[in-house]
C-alpha cells in the first residue's frame, strides 16, 4: 500500500519550520538536505521534527493544510521527542496564543 507522509523540517539556520508532504519520505528528505528544493536550500542545515503517514495523497495534503494552520494559529508549538529502538518521532503540540499568554 502507498503512503503519503505529512512533515515538519526545522531550520537550525532561521530557527523557523517549513511543512510540506510527500509520497517518498526518505527521498525528500535528500532533496531538502542536498539543497535540490528552492524553498529550503537557503534554509539548511534542517532537521525532521514531525512526520505522519496517510494513506491517501488527500489526507496528507489536508494534514499539511492543518500543520501550517497550527504554526500560523499559534505563537508556539512544543515538541515532545520520544525514541524507539528505529527512529525518533516527535509529536507536535500546539496551542492558541490566547491559551498560552492565560496559562504562563
């Protein structure tokens, strides 16, 4: 079954995210770190710090639409990293500005 993978790349350059989708994770990933994207190749070196599988390109494209709306919405997302025996998942937690500046 073909997936489609939703992402999240952190610039440690800018310290800014750039969120986009795929249908092959692992090549993307070469592409942004070899600089063969415009819209990240000024912005390495980058760092995957959210990934999610979708089984259609529909979902993946509308998973985006959601992460960039997050980024947009909210004034600072956390990332909690966990590891596994494979890979580091990170799971990004976002919350409205007005949810942060009442809870601080």
């Amino acid at each position: 079954m073909q997936h489609y993978y939703a992402y999240i790349l952190k610039s440690e350059k800018d310290v800014d995210f750039y969120t986009g989708y795929t249908k092959d994770l692992n090549t993307r990933l070469h592409e942004h770190s070899d600089g063969r994207l415009v819209s990240t190749k000024d912005r390495r070196p980058l760092k995957l710090v959210y990934w999610n599988a979708c089984l259609s390109q529909q979902d993946a494209t509308r998973r985006e639409k959601n992460l960039e709306h997050c980024k947009e919405y909210s004034t600072t997302c956390w990332y909690q990293q966990t590891k596994s025996s494979t890979t580091h998942v990170s799971l990004l937690i976002c919350y409205p500005s007005y949810y942060i500046d009442k809870n601080r």
